[in-house]
C-alpha cells in the first residue's frame, strides 16, 4: 500500500496562486484535514504576510532565500552593494527588497546603532530595479516605505539628505496603491523624521 504524499509548499502556493475558487477550496480543505499541508499552507500564508507580497508564488520563491541572499550582498563592502545589485539579477527581487527595509526598520524601531539608511536606501535600489512582473503602483508603495525610513534613521545632521528622502517618499506615495495601511506608514515615517530635527 502506498502512503500519499503530501503537497510541497511550491505546490500550495501554486494552487492558491491560481485564484481559481475551487482549486482553493480544495487546498483549504485539504489543508484543513491533513496537518502537514495544513502546516504548508499557514507557512505560505505568513510568507505573504512577511513580505505583503499578494502573489503567494513570489512570496515562497523570493522569501525563502531572500534573507541568505541580502546577508551575503551586506557581507561586502558597503560601497559595492549598489553596483551589485545592478549587476546581479537574483538580487533585484521584492523579497531582497523587502528584508532590506525590514531590517532597516527593525534597526530603526529599536533605536539602536546600525545602518538603518543604508538598508532602507538599499531597498530603494533594488526596487528601482524591480521588473514588470511586478506591479508598478506595488513598486511606488515599497519606494515610499523605504523613502520614508531613510529619511526617519537620517542623521541628526543630514536635513538636506533627509529633505530629498522625504520628498522622494512623498512622491512614491502618490504614485502607489492608495493603501490606507502604507499612507499611515509612511505618514508615521516622516513625522519620526521630524522628530529628530525638532
């Protein structure tokens, strides 16, 4: 007797990437019943969560090695990461994009030493080079994000470099989704910015 397999996590997000209704049925139901597809399915899930990427395929292909490869770019000099992530097509992903923000903010929500606005600028690069299997209003929302957290871990001294991220941050915003939740972030963003000038 042969014992069934069960689905990869590729596989999971490729059904619900379909955005057929009963293919998801199926994998919710199946997900519901079997405790590892279930177990693949919240995985998936909290990849599009992490990365606020709407296409759970991207999310599993760029999340799961996004964060090796951005620990390998930052593993360089500081001064080659722009021209790398020109050159290097894996590195010009949402995912590497994201974690570069993720942990310029998380550096940023901790108060703590570290580059911050390299981070945040570096995602700003990488989105500059998103291609158009991404979309572009998505691509504004990520830019504003990244602008506005540049602009909030400026140092004390830079408000000319933190008036242009402000700006940039600002304008990305008008060109992206209309999201309520990025506007707030933004918006939060650059009042921290603030802050530290006054």
């Amino acid at each position: 007797m042969s014992h069934a397999q069960h689905l990869e996590l590729a596989d999971i997000a490729a059904l619900l990437g379909k955005y057929d209704p009963p293919l998801l049925a199926v994998c919710r139901h199946l997900a519901a019943v079997c405790e590892p597809c279930g177990e693949q399915l919240r995985r998936v899930e909290a990849l599009m969560k992490r990365f606020r990427h709407w296409n759970p395929e991207v999310a599993v292909a760029e999340g799961l090695v996004a964060d090796g490869l951005l620990d390998a770019l930052l593993a360089t000099h500081p001064a080659s990461w722009a021209s790398q992530v020109e050159k290097e097509d894996d590195l010009q992903t949402w995912g590497v994009a994201w974690v570069a923000l993720e942990r310029a903010r998380a550096i940023l929500d901790r108060q703590a030493e570290g580059p911050a606005q390299e981070l945040a600028l570096l995602a700003v690069k990488v989105a500059g080079h998103l291609g158009t299997v991404y979309h572009p209003d998505w691509i504004a929302d990520l830019k504003a994000l990244a602008h506005a957290t540049a602009a909030a871990a400026a140092p004390p001294d830079g408000t000319d470099g933190r008036l242009r991220q402000v700006a940039a941050a600002t304008e990305a915003l008008q060109s992206g989704t209309g999201e309520e939740t990025v506007a707030r972030e933004v918006v939060e963003l650059l009042a921290r910015a603030f802050e530290e000038t006054a």
